[in-house]
C-alpha cells in the first residue's frame, strides 16, 4: 500500500510539473507570434501604401486639334498636386519626346517645340507648345501618363490648309502684272515728252525732205 501511495504521489507530482510548463511557455508563445504579426503588417502598411483613388485623375485632359498651317497648336494635361508626377510625351514629325512634370525635365528639343510645367489653382500642368506648325505635323499625337494610373489620355493634331497661301501667290502675281504694267505706261510718257528721243527719232526723215525740196527748185 506504501509502495502504491508512494507511487501516485510521484505520478501527481510530475502533472502537475507538466501544468506548470505549459502555464509558462504557452502564453509567451502566443504573444511573440502575435507581436510578430503585428509587425508584419505594420511593415506592410508603411512600404506599401495603397494610393488614393481620389487623386488618380485627370483634371485637364488633352484634346484634339485641328490648325491651319503656320499657326501655332496647344497641348495641356493636367493632375491633382496631391499626385503631382506625370509624363506627357508627343510623338511627331520632329521627334518623339517626353515632359516629366513636375520637375520639368525634358530631353533636347527642336527651336519649333516648346515644353515646360506649371503648378496653378491645385493641379500640376504639362503644356506642349508647336510654335508654328507645318504639313509635316499633320498627325502629331500626344499621351499622358499620371503616375501610379494606369489610364491615359491621348489626343491627335490635325493640319489644314486655310487656301491663304494660294491668296498670297494670287495677290502677288497680279500686282507683279500691274506694276509691269505701270512701268512701261510712264516709259512711253517720258520718252514723249523727251525731245532728244523725238529728234532721234526724227532726224533721219527731214534730211530726206530737205534734199527732195533742194531738188525741186533747182530742176
């Protein structure tokens, strides 16, 4: 009976060692895997915040154009200054070049095109400006890109002639036949009026009047 007695003793002894471990090593577990978790998504949220709907937008979106040759043509794209990056590129007859705005960076660019960025009323602004245009940009297309939207807008130049290149030509060559005109009309009246022309003229033919009346008489 001792023996049994001494037994149960040893065998709750050691539950209750064993409840005792778990009471110590179990919660401890628990909370450093929730700290880690914790930590995780607050990694998370810190490196990769997700982006406000609000301002992914455009708030002046380029339009189509139609000019006449010579004039110049316009191209803005506009974006909240809450996400002020974007890129606006332009593709035609002079090259295939891009606006980075804010910051204003643009790569060399012909004397005939001009770029630049503009911060006003709350929005960021990219503006491409052809200063003069020619047939050549006749489908000039530009797009823009807001960063981290992955829409974008895009518009297309259109090149007209206005007929006032064929006014000119007109205009030029009639005033090139009536000045011609002119010209030769004041020529007749000064040689007219010139006496010394009209002797030239006329010196020939009283000679020949002369001798003929000279013959006469003496016959």
């Amino acid at each position: 009976m001792e023996k049994r007695k001494e037994g149960a003793r040893r065998a709750s002894h050691i539950w209750l060692l064993l409840l005792a471990l778990l009471q110590i090593y179990t919660p401890s577990s628990v909370v450093s895997q929730s700290t880690t978790n914790s930590t995780l998504n607050t990694t998370d949220a810190t490196t990769t915040p997700a982006p406000n709907p609000a301002v992914l937008t455009y708030r002046t979106r380029p339009a189509n154009m139609k000019v006449a040759v010579g004039e110049p043509a316009v191209f803005c794209c506009g974006v909240p200054d809450a996400s002020p990056s974007l890129k606006f590129t332009l593709y035609g007859g002079h090259g295939n070049y891009t606006l980075t705005c804010p910051d204003g960076h643009v790569e060399d660019i012909p004397e005939a095109l001009y770029g630049n960025c503009e911060m006003k009323k709350g929005e960021s602004l990219a503006v491409w400006t052809i200063k003069g245009t020619s047939y050549s940009d006749n489908g000039t297309r530009v797009e823009c890109q807001q960063s981290n939207n992955p829409e974008k807008r895009s518009a297309v130049l259109h090149v007209y002639d206005s007929g006032i290149n064929y006014a000119i030509l007109i205009g030029c060559v009639i005033g090139g036949f009536f000045g011609t005109l002119l010209v030769v009309a004041l020529a007749f009246v000064t040689l007219q009026r010139s006496d010394t022309v009209q002797r030239c003229f006329r010196g020939g033919g009283g000679e020949t009047d002369d001798d003929q009346t000279t013959i006469v008489t003496k016959g």
